[in-house]
C-alpha cells in the first residue's frame, strides 16, 4: 500500500527538500501533488525523475489525499491547516502556528515518539523550530541517563533559516562588498555578509526574541518542562546548517567518555570529538546529510556536574524536511495511518 501526498509550499526550500527527502528515503508514495500559491500555480517541481506543475492551494481539493505536508509559513497555516485536517489527511505542520497547541503533538521521532497517538486529536502534526530539533535530539539520550537541570545554548543559524530570500541576501551582499552590487539589507536587520546579527525574530519584552522563546517552549514540551533554559540565538552567514554551543548542568556526574559512549548509541545522533583539525563537524561538514552530529564534548569546570558540547546539523533535513518525512514515517509504523512497507527506516 502507498499514500497520496501534497507538499504545500512546494516552491520553497524546504518543500523542495521534503520532496527530495520522500524519494530519497522511498517513502510509499502513490500520488504526489505539489501545492503553492496562485501565482506560482503551473510552476514545474522535480519529484524524483518526474515533473509536477504546481497546484493552486487555493482550489485542490484535499480530501483526496492522505498526508499534507506543510511549509507555506505560519499564516498560511493558520488559515489552511485545520480546514485540510477536518477534510481528512494528517497535516504536519513545518510552522510555528501550532505547535504550543495542547491538541497538537509536537514531535521529533527519536525524542517523543509516543506523542504520535494525539496526531488525530486536529489531525494536525507540528513539526519543531529548526534549532530546537537538533537540540533535543542531542540532550534527550544524556538527559535520560542523568537529568538535565539547566541548559544554557547560543545558536549560530544559517540563512537557508529564512528562506531563499536570505540565502539569495547572503550572496548579493558578498558579491556587492567586492564592488559587484548594492549590499543594502533588506531581509535581514543588518548586513549578514562577513557579519554575525545576534537578533532572530521579534523582540519580546523581557529583551528575548521570540526564537529563542520557541525553543525552551518547544524543549519544555517535549523533553522536559522542569529544565531551565536560556537561549541567544545569533544569524551568521553561512549558506545552509545551523550549529549550537551547549552548556548542560546535570543531576549527578557525567563524564566527557561517558556523554560520547550515551549519544554514540543514541538514535539520530552522529559523534565527530578528537582534539585535531577533523575531529569537530562543521556546518559545510554536515550540509546534505541526515544527523545530528556532536562534538567537542567536555566537562565545564564551572558547574558542580556540567558539560559543553557543539551541535550541528543540516537545517533543512533533520531541521525541517528530514523531521517531517520521519513523521510520516511514524504515522505508518504506528498504524496511525494504513500501514505500508516497501521502504527503507531513515537511520543515521
């Protein structure tokens, strides 16, 4: 058996990814409808080695499809989301707008998947903020095995986070600096070229920006709400991959061997720490590629149980598209949806 699926916002990077993701996972796929807005109805996707024009979400009937995946951004999906779950197929929702729903699982597989059983609840999944996926995937097996009481992260988030605009404003700027161009901001606050901005989203009124309010929300809701969590989330100009430096305090002892041997075994998670040139990833490193990798693991002195750690992870895989699709994969595992075989588990 297969599933009929509709990627909404077809045209952008991640739902480009998703549906490279699908064919590359062999997800069971009978139909694949690529769906965006009306101005981009009739622009031609690649899915594998065929070619979809894009339809208009505004008239496709969604009844006649099993699984939405989302990526059309927060508004649309506030507009869209719960119409197409009362129409039938499951959502998973690659925005912001539902994921502190209580009637919403917000789910990263290796971390909770037992949230999946709410999936009909809205018939609505939310699928996490980028950074904090691959943040819960690293803490999740070490706070497992001796409690994390604190957690104190700065994030260092590519432009692929704000879409193609940002990417496309990375490489304007870079080429305007060598007197090719104008190198006026304009997706971003300040120049991103040759620059790092330590401002992602809206400022709140207690002096976070609500970037990094998601994340201890989102870490709050899955993981652990007893674990306090600070957060400074910071746009750098690189393409594609965002990284974190980790600061965990713990319950007991744990030492630097000990978190390497935990999260060597745990699901998701790839460790690269030697102390030479190679043995620490880099985003470049894990750009295309499905893990999250951790390295640079060592004992933080100034805490009586603490370790620093680095995180890194393609942001528009494990970040978005490669979460979403896991998710589905999890619907049919767990029967949620008909079951299917066919194709291969998503390990890493």
């Amino acid at each position: 058996m297969s599933y009929r699926v509709a990627v909404v916002g077809a045209t952008g990077n991640v739902g480009q990814e998703m549906m490279n993701i699908l064919e590359e996972v062999r997800f069971p796929v009978s139909e694949m409808h690529a769906i965006a807005s009306r101005k981009s109805k009739g622009v031609e996707v690649a899915f594998g080695d065929r070619t979809l024009k894009c339809q208009d979400l505004e008239s496709f009937d969604f009844s006649t499809v099993d699984i939405v995946l989302m990526s059309a951004g927060k508004e649309v999906s506030k507009a869209w989301s719960e119409k197409i779950g009362k129409a039938g197929p499951i959502v998973i929702d690659n925005s912001s707008a539902f994921r502190m729903d209580p009637d919403v699982p917000l789910i990263v597989p290796e971390v909770n998947p037992d949230a999946v059983k709410d999936a009909t609840k809205k018939n609505i999944i939310a699928n996490p903020n980028c950074s904090t996926i691959q943040l819960v995937v690293a803490m999740k097996p070490l706070h497992d095995a001796a409690g994390i009481k604190r957690a104190v992260v700065s994030t260092y988030q590519s432009v692929s986070g704000a879409g193609k605009a940002g990417m496309d404003e990375l490489w304007t700027q870079t080429k305007a600096i060598y007197g090719l161009g104008d190198a006026t901001p304009k997706k971003f606050p300040k120049q991103i070229a040759f620059n790092v901005i330590p401002y992602i989203g809206d400022f709140r009124d207690d002096g976070y920006t609500d970037e990094e309010a998601k994340m201890w929300a989102e870490t709050h809701k899955m993981l652990d709400p007893n674990i306090k969590l600070t957060v400074t989330c910071v746009r750098v100009p690189v393409f594609v991959g965002h990284s974190e430096a980790v600061t965990l305090e713990f319950d007991r002892p744990i030492a630097p061997d000990e978190a390497r041997a935990i999260l060597r075994d745990a699901p998701g998670v790839q460790v690269i720490d030697k102390q030479e040139h190679d043995g620490y990833v880099t985003p470049i490193d894990a750009a295309g590629e499905f893990a999250v990798y951790v390295s640079r693991i060592r004992k933080d002195p100034t805490v009586e149980h603490g370790l620093s750690l680095w995180v890194v992870s393609d942001n528009l895989r494990k970040g978005a598209a490669l979460n979403a699709v896991q998710i589905a994969q999890l619907l049919d595992e767990t029967g949620v949806i008909k079951p299917a075989d066919g194709y291969r588990s998503i390990a890493v």
